[in-house]
C-alpha cells in the first residue's frame, strides 16, 4: 500500500461553491460548473483508492498546480517511477459518446472537447519543466475515463486511454514496472511540490453578500437546515444524525471564514450566522475556548 507522498486536498473553490449552494441561489451556469467541479474531485478520489493500492516503489504526487514558460498546468494525479513519470489526467464522463479526433459527441450531436487536447499540453509543459530542472526522466500521458457508466465509441486502439473496463489490467501492468527510487527521485518530487502553486486559478465567485445569504446551522452530513440543538447537541432532524455544539459551531465558523476572510470573527457576528444558538454568552465561550480572543469588550474578535 503505497501512501501519497503529496496527498490530494478539497480545492478552496469547491469548498466555497458548496457552502454558497446551500445559502444562495446559484445561476444556471454556476450551478452547472459547481456540479462539475464535485463531479471531478470524485473522480479524482476514486483514482486515488487504485494508485494507493499500488505494490511498487513510486512516489504519489496528487494535484499539483504547475507553471512552465509562463503556462500553468495542472496534473491530477502522477507517479514517479525509477525511469517514467506517468501522468494522469483524471475524467468523470458518464454516458455514451462517439470519438472524433477533434471533440466527443454525445448519442444526441452535444459536443465536448477532446480530453486530448488537454493532456498533450499537459504532457508537453511537463517536459518542458522537468528537462529546466534537469531530469531526464521519460514522461508519459494518459486519460483516466474513470466512471463505469462511461462508453465511448469508435476509439481509435492506439490512443493514450483508459477506459473503464481497461483500468484494473492498467493498474496490473504499472504495478509490474521495474522500479526502484533514490535520493534524486524524492529530491524531484520535493521540487515539483515546492513549485505547486497554491492561489487557485481565477474563477469569480458570485457575488457573496452576506445580507442576502440563509443563515442558520446545517447538519454536518446532509446539509440540511433542520436542525434542533438538544443540550449539546445539534440533532438533525432528517437525517438524524448527531454532532457537539462545540463541533458544530466550529464548523460554521471556518464557513464563515472561507467565504468572508476579510471579516472579524466576532460573537455577534458567528450568533447570527448559525442562527438557532440562543444564548450569546454560549457562542462567545465557544469562540473564546477555541480561537485566540483579541481585544476587550465590545472591541473583542476572534482569531
């Protein structure tokens, strides 16, 4: 079982397009382009569970955000090996689509791009880098189709694919190659870790006004805003599941810090934000247990 040596995180823009699906109304197309974004890092995920079950001596590098001649690239997942670097770009289509060498198209004539296009950019900037850092490690690319309910038809055999009914035996024949890692090969991936850039790429969220948003508290499992406080618990009333106030609030304060990082964290503040905690001498002791307290009386906040 081989652990990932940089191991994968919930990117920042989910994490907020997932707070704000549960307190706005989403457009259309931001709606869309959230549901996208879940659907990826699961697929990402699910990746992941086959390259950590990998015997043989590699280093796992997930997500890496890179740049190369002024062009930034992401990798979803790699494996360094003693004599290749393989690459994955990582896909979650569902459905049935026909191949075409410049877009997939779907049973009803929708066109998509060429995941392709993508990876050859990909594959290129990488060699790019790795040749500046002065590796000569030999790279390969592939398209991961990692969703069972995915077909594609009129696949020429030769492509750099991995379609569902192919990725156990793929798995099999990478975790057959001859591999053993020094020093110059955790001394690389240490480098492109270092060179992960860490500010996500552009997107414009929507516009977050706080006074427009739902408050209130959700429950940690199902989202839902049914939830009733029962001593010190916060108790779903959907689910049913169960969580410590303590918890709970916590949880809604680092919401409330991903989506307003500019903000004070105050008493006042995080009572309205979760809503259903009645008493303010309740949140502030929560607050005050948990987080460094600044200032005094009604100038206090939380860091």
């Amino acid at each position: 079982m081989e652990n990932a040596y940089k191991a994968r995180v919930e990117p920042v823009v989910l994490k907020k397009l997932r707070i704000l699906n549960k307190r706005i109304k989403l457009t259309e197309d931001k709606y869309r382009y959230y549901l996208n974004q879940e659907k990826g890092f699961q697929g990402e995920v699910q990746f992941d569970v086959l390259t950590e079950k990998l015997q043989r001596d590699c280093h796992i590098l997930n997500d890496l955000q890179l740049e190369s001649n002024k062009s930034r690239f992401q990798l979803d997942s790699s494996l360094i090996f003693q004599e290749t670097y393989s690459l994955f770009d990582i896909n979650n289509f569902e459905g049935e689509y026909v191949y075409h060498s410049e877009y997939f198209k779907t049973l009803s004539g929708k066109e998509f791009q060429n995941p392709l296009d993508q990876l050859k950019r990909s594959k290129l900037l990488l060699s790019q880098l790795l040749q500046s850092l002065g590796s000569k490690i030999t790279v390969e690319a592939y398209v991961i189709f990692i969703n069972p309910q995915f077909t594609l038809f009129q696949t020429p055999p030769n492509l750099p694919f991995i379609l569902p009914t192919q990725l156990d035996q793929f798995i099999k024949k990478l975790d057959q190659k001859s591999s053993r890692l020094n020093q110059s090969h955790k001394n690389l991936a240490d480098k492109l870790i270092s060179l992960h850039q860490l500010d996500p790429p552009k997107f414009q969220l929507p516009a977050n006004k706080y006074e427009t948003m739902k408050k209130g508290m959700t429950c940690c499992k199902c989202d839902s805003f049914s939830v009733t406080i029962v001593g010190h618990k916060l108790i779903c009333d959907r689910c049913g599941c169960q969580e410590l106030v303590t918890v709970a609030v916590m949880r809604h304060v680092e919401e409330f810090k991903l989506l307003f990082p500019e903000q004070k964290i105050t008493t006042n503040v995080i009572r309205d934000w979760c809503g259903i905690v009645d008493s303010r001498k309740r949140i502030s002791r929560i607050l005050g247990k948990n987080l460094k307290i600044t200032g005094v009386h009604q100038w206090t906040y939380y860091e």
